[in-house]
C-alpha cells in the first residue's frame, strides 16, 4: 500500500483549472487530481475533476482575485488547513499553473513552499503569458518564477506563443490542442512512475535525482507515433516539439529523463535508436530511461524527454565560498520596479535600487541560489 | 576645569546611541555617559515615524545623562548613516603667477588657498547634502601627492577635494528630530567616517584600509589611502535585510528570523556544520519547526556575500584595489556575525579584522566597543571642530570650518 508513491497533479488558478478539466476525462484510471482556485465559476467548469478546493472564500467572496497576485497570495497563505488536507502524504506533485494572471500567479510560489514543507517533490508546468498580454503580464510572470526557483524542484516553462499552433484555427481547437500536448507528456510520466507494467521501471527517486538537481529549470517534450517507421517519426517529432524546438536541448543537456512507452511489439532496437539519436554525446550526461509496455497501445510509442537546462549537486555549498558559480551569470535589472510586488518590510522606506538591481529583493533569489534542503 | 563634554548622537535603524564623553588635551577620549535605546520609527536609517523616534531618541539621551550624572547640553553631534550617502572627487585649480602676472611663479599662501576655495565649489543638485569636504593631496603642474606645495616654483597649482555627500530629505529630517527633542544639532557627519576616525591609526590611514560599519539598515564603507579619504559611501542594506531574507526563505516571522540570525547564523557555510539541525520553538499558534543550519547559512552567506561584492565592485571601479595593505576593518553591530571577518577576508582578498577603538576609557568591553564605534567617532570628530581654544581665532575658524567639513546649506 505504503509502496506506490502518491502522486498528485494540481491545477492551479484560472489556466491550471482549464487545462485539467481539458485533460482529466482522457486520463488513466488511478491518475489523481485536483484543482484549486478562488473563483467558485473557473472551478464549476471543472465538471471532469472530484477534488475542487475553493481558498480565500473570506478573501473574494468566491470570485476572482481581478488579476492582484497579491491577493492570489495571500488567498493560499490563509487556507493552510486545506493545503495540508491536500498535499500532506503527496510524495510528487505536479502543478499546472497559468503566470501573469492574479491567482496562479500569487499562489504559485505559496504552493511551492508549502509543498516542500510537506516534503513532497514538485515539478511546475508554467504557462507563460502571450507576448500580446503586454508586458506587465509578462513582468509578474517573470518574477513569480524567480520567486518559485528557490523553492520548486523543477519548473517547465511553457510559452503560449509556442505551445498554440500558429495558423487559422478556431480558438477552442487552438485551446484543446495545447492542452493535448501537455495532457499526453503528464499522462505518459504518470504511466512510467505509476503502472507496474512496466519492463524497466522509471523508479520514484531517479525522477527525484533529476529534478533535485536540475537546477530548478527544466524542458519537457513529448510525441507519440504509429506503423511503419514509427521510431524515426518519433524522434523527428520530438525534435521539432515547440517547446524544444531550435534550443538544442538534446545535444548539451546535462540530464536527462527519457521515457518509452510501446505496445507489446515495441523492439529493442527501437528503444536503442530513440535512446541513441536523443541523448547528448557527452560523457557527463546523466541519462535515465524507462520503458513501459502496455497492450492499449499496441503499434504505437509514446516517448517523453526531460531534459534539464542545467545540472547542479543540490547542496550548494563547498565549504568556501562556492556559491560564485550560482551568481554572476544572472540577468540583473530585466524588470523595472513598478512590476515588483512592494516588499513591507521596511516601512516606507525608499527601495535600495543599485545598479538597477533591487537590493531589497532577498540575495538568494536574485542570485538564483536553489535553498537546500 | 575638565575638558567640555561633547555628546555624539547616532540614529541607527537597530538602535539609537548616545555618547558623552571627554576629550583629553591628548586627544584620548573618556566616556562619561553612554545610553542606548532599542530604535524605533526609523528603517534604513531614514525616519518613518517621526514621533516614535523622537520618543527613542530622548529615551536614549536620558539613559545617558543618568550614567554621566550630568546633562548633555545644548547641542549634539549626529552621526547620520542615512544609506545612499556617495562621495564626489572635484579637481579644481589656478594658474600660478609672478609678481608681473604673468605665468609660472612661487606658489604663495594666498594661491593655496585661491585653488582650495576653487576647489570646494563643487555643484550639488539640491537633493544632495554635502556631509564633509575634505582636502586630498596637491598637484604641482601635473605631478600629484605633493602635501604642502607653498613656495614652489609652477605654473598651474590643482588640489582635489572629496566631497561626501548625503540625501538631503535623510539628513534634514534627522537634524530636524534632534532640534525637537529639544537640543540644537551642531553639525552632522558622515557615520562611516565616525566609524574610521574611531578604529584607524595614523599607520592604517597611510598604509590604505577599508572600513565598513554594518549597520541594522545601512552598511556604509570608507577607503583610506595615504592618510587621505579616497572614497566613501553608504549601501541601503544592512543587518534588516539578513533578517528579512531569513524571514522569507524559511518562513518564519521577523522575531523569530531576528533571534534565529543572533543565536545560530554564520556569514560562512561550514561544512561541519550543515547537517546540523536548528529547532524553532513553538509560541503562540505557531507549533515549533526545525530548520537546516545548511539552509539558514546558505541564506546569510548570499546577502553579505553580495553586500561585500558591491563595495569590491565599487573599490576596484575606482582604482584602488591595490592599495588597501591594512586590509578591512570592521564595525558596527553587523560584527557580531559569526564568520564574517572570515567572508571578507575571501571577499576582499585582504586581511580581515574587527574593529577596535583605541585611545579610549571607559568601555565595557571590546566587542561593545565595536558597536559604538561610530559615535565614538563623532566625538572625535565633533572635537576636531571645535579644538581651537584661542578665543582670538575662534570666529575665523568657526568661519573656516563651515568651509571645510561644516553642514552649510
């Protein structure tokens, strides 16, 4: 019972509850998931999902935040009785979550904390906002992540302008779509931890050696593919996914995670070309793979990567003065101050605004030093 | 008749001192009064709430007057960290003339001090105060260093000025505080130079040092170089911010983020010791938590760590890297900090100590003493002003010194 890991795939905000409710109905029975918002009208919709969990009722009343990350914020910092409800024994979770709006975007960086508390492991699906959303939607999302950094295990960025296909399609095709593609990555690493089918299981705590060390930023890709050929389709595929396209993942990654899923008659020389064309040719290269083989999807494969932008050991310390690796290389002053959330620390005090950088703003974050834990 | 009683007022973020003390013929100073109040109204070394401070700081002046038994006085010094404080170099100088006015001639006392009014008259925006104008060395036709230039043969005779420069709106209000409480405030300085005038000697001055107080909201430095000041300037940061970062990365309320840095943090991440585990005690609604000391240093060790950068940025911006062979010294509250001498010695690549006030009786212990190093300072500074006793003289240097390091508007 104690044995499987519990692993739960959170909703969050306007854009994590949508894209659930898009995915929930075509996932795998066991798949747990949940939803949460302050809007009781966003989680109606969630017809798909059981576990709706409405925070900050005294805060908006049901509704909205109106676009305040502030009140996203605090909305999650006053249900701790609900959050415990909801992630205490969770071993993975999983968060969809919308940046730039007022909900996912407050709540997110409460969530990752709270999480870590609980001890559960977390990977963030951010939705980043349209380059048409302007740039102050833009800017929150920016710092939202930054402010998450310090606490997530890994986050997936996730563009807008990348996920929806370009093109002359109707808005809600554009939607399902999107969600379609991350629905099938979720749904197929689910699979690799969950299912005992598994040939060679993707096991709970290389999953964790990755995204502990990942150095909090993460891609994600995924393809499935059918008949003749299928594994060089699914290679091509995955190399031209939006959300891998032209970064060059595949050939520098530090680390990376593949996962196979095929039907009975999956190969083993399939698994070694897919294996072979994806990874790195450097010999650092952490790679872990797992291969499931389930009947449904007899003459098709599904492959998922993930792939870590970088590779840190966890514990950033060296005993003397190690940390200049983890500084440095930062972009300073990307955002003006007008965006940053007013910090009341200190009163009312002017901010310590040096060198465009905003010295009030805790090091650690600026510095993208990952706490360890 | 004892040597007058000069009282130094410091209003720190954490804490506001007041000092009474001597000055000897000597120039040793013996403390009579000390007193010091837990600060409030004021963050970053600026004045939030008027009231309260005005409140702190006559707590403050009493405490003191009850330890000397006497009273302070009219007036005070006030040593004003007020962050955002910069200094200015300003070369300005004269062409020297014979006795036939034409150029190239022996520089004479009146051309000496032609080129330093010259050179005082540095333009500051009207946000800006200047705190002190001190005089660098003198340039004789383009060869510097030169001390006291007089009956040499030049045609052009330049002399820089240092000008520290506070925030007007910062300094304004402070002095505006201390004429409420009531006392008339004398003169202002700059608090990182109190705190140099306090630990360095002549031989540190000379051989070039950096001195940084760490303050509870301000963190200002000062570089001495050849006994002159070089550079000098004040960081909105301090000892608040350790405490806010520790507050939000393990998420605990400033009280507990205040006592946790006192008891258990460490500018350094020590390997030995960061496995070790820190218990939070249960209060109120809160039940009691355990944080990694890994954790609580990593936090620590990023903010001073980056504290230290900005003003190793600032010295090697400005050419003066090389010439720092006494090394940093450090004062203020911040020193307290366990291994912070050891992170700026990394930083700095130079030796590393805390400060010490010398020449001075009348102090409980070392360590306190590093706190109170900037009042201390302002004593000497405010001593400094008013030495001459020539009744004679009195009016031109009063005159002089609102010229020279005075708080003229």
């Amino acid at each position: 019972m104690s044995e499987t890991k519990k692993i739960l795939v959170l909703g969050l905000g306007g854009a994590g509850c949508n894209t659930l409710a898009r995915i929930a109905p075509r996932a795998p029975e066991g798949m747990e998931f949940a939803v949460m918002d302050c809007d009781f009208q966003t989680l109606e919709n969630c017809t798909a999902i059981e576990n709706r969990v409405v925070v900050g009722k005294a805060l908006t009343d049901g509704m909205s935040t109106g676009g305040d990350l502030e009140v996203g914020r605090r909305c999650v910092e006053s249900s701790t009785g609900q959050m415990e409800a909801l992630l205490s024994g969770v071993d993975l979770l999983i968060v969809i979550t919308g940046l730039g709006g007022g909900f996912g975007t407050g709540a997110a960086p409460v969530v990752a904390r709270m999480a870590r508390g609980f001890g559960a492991t977390t990977l963030f699906f951010t939705i980043l906002p349209f380059p048409f959303e302007g740039i102050v939607a833009q800017g929150k999302a920016h710092s939202a992540i930054r402010r998450m950094r310090t606490y997530t295990d890994a986050i997936v960025e996730m563009p807008n302008a990348l996920i929806q296909p370009d093109g002359d399609i109707l808005l809600e095709e554009s939607l399902e779509r999107s969600s379609r593609i991350l629905g099938a990555g979720l749904i197929g690493l689910w699979r690799l931890l969950a299912c005992p089918g598994s040939v060679c299981n993707l096991d709970f705590t290389s999953l964790h050696t990755m995204l502990s060390s990942c150095d909090a930023f993460c891609r994600f890709a995924c393809a499935t593919a059918t008949g003749e050929g299928r594994a060089d389709s699914v290679i091509d595929s995955l190399l031209a996914h939006p959300l891998v396209k032209g970064s060059g993942i595949f050939e520098k990654a530090p680390g990376m995670i593949i996962g196979i899923t095929g039907g009975e008659d999956l190969k083993l020389c399939e698994v070694q070309q897919i294996v072979d064309s994806l990874t790195p040719k450097s010999e650092t290269c952490w790679v872990k793979m797992g291969i499931a083989t389930d009947p449904a999807f007899a003459g098709r494969i599904s492959v998922i990567v993930l792939a870590a932008e970088a590779w840190k050991e966890p514990m950033v310390d060296d005993g003397h003065g190690g940390l200049k690796s983890a500084a440095g290389n930062g972009k300073q002053g990307e955002l003006s101050s007008l965006l940053k959330p007013r910090s009341k620390s200190f009163g009312d005090a002017e901010r310590t605004i040096w060198n465009g950088e905003d010295l009030d703003v805790p090091a650690y974050i600026r510095r993208k030093i990952k706490l360890p834990r | 008749m004892a040597a007058p009683l000069i009282t130094a007022l410091e209003i720190g973020t954490t804490t506001i001192k007041v000092l009474m003390a001597e000055v000897r013929e000597d120039g040793g100073l013996m403390v009579a009064g000390l007193g010091e109040c837990e600060s409030r109204g004021v963050r970053k070394g600026e004045i939030v709430d008027f009231e309260l401070a005005l409140e702190a700081v006559r707590r403050a002046m009493e405490a003191a007057e009850t330890v000397a038994h006497k009273s302070i006085g009219e007036s005070v010094y006030l040593a004003a960290s007020g962050g955002r404080a910069e200094s200015l170099l300003h070369i300005g100088g004269i062409p020297v003339l014979n006795e036939y006015d034409e150029p190239g001639g022996e520089i004479t006392r009146e051309d000496i001090d032609q080129a330093l009014e010259v050179a005082r008259k540095i333009p500051l925006s009207d946000e800006r105060i200047r705190l002190h104008t001190l005089q660098q060395n003198f340039e004789v036709d383009g060869r510097g260093g030169i001390v006291n230039p007089e009956r040499m043969l030049a045609e052009e005779l330049r002399v820089g000025m240092l000008l520290i420069h506070g925030q007007r709106a910062v300094v304004e209000n402070l002095k505006k505080l201390t004429e409420n409480v009531p006392v008339v405030c004398a003169d202002a300085a700059f608090g990182g130079f109190c705190s140099a005038l306090a630990v360095l000697t002549p031989e540190q001055k000379r051989a070039g040092v950096i001195v940084i107080d760490l303050g509870g909201g301000t963190t200002d430095y000062i570089v001495f170089n050849a006994g002159l000041v070089k550079l000098a300037g004040s960081i909105a940061v301090g000892g608040d911010h350790i405490t806010a970062d520790i507050a939000s990365g393990l998420n605990l309320n400033r009280r507990q983020a205040e006592a946790l840095k006192k008891d258990s943090g460490s500018a350094l991440i020590n390997r030995l010791q960061s496995d070790q585990n820190i218990s939070i005690p249960a209060e109120g609604g809160f039940s009691g938590r355990v944080v990694r000391a890994a954790t609580l240093h990593t936090i620590i060790n990023t903010r001073i760590e980056e504290m230290f950068k900005l003003i190793a940025d600032k010295i090697e911006h400005d050419g003066l890297s090389g010439q720092l062979n006494a090394g940093v010294i450090l004062t203020g509250g911040g020193t307290a900090m366990e291994g912070i001498a050891d992170l700026a010695q990394q930083v700095f690549n130079a030796p590393c100590q805390i400060g010490r006030i010398y020449d001075c009786v009348g102090l409980s212990t070392k360590q306190e003493g590093a706190r109170f190093a900037a009042a201390i300072g302002c004593v000497r500074y405010a001593a400094s002003q008013i030495k001459p006793a020539d009744p004679i003289r009195t009016v031109w240097k009063v005159w002089l010194s609102k010229l020279w390091g005075g708080n003229h508007e």
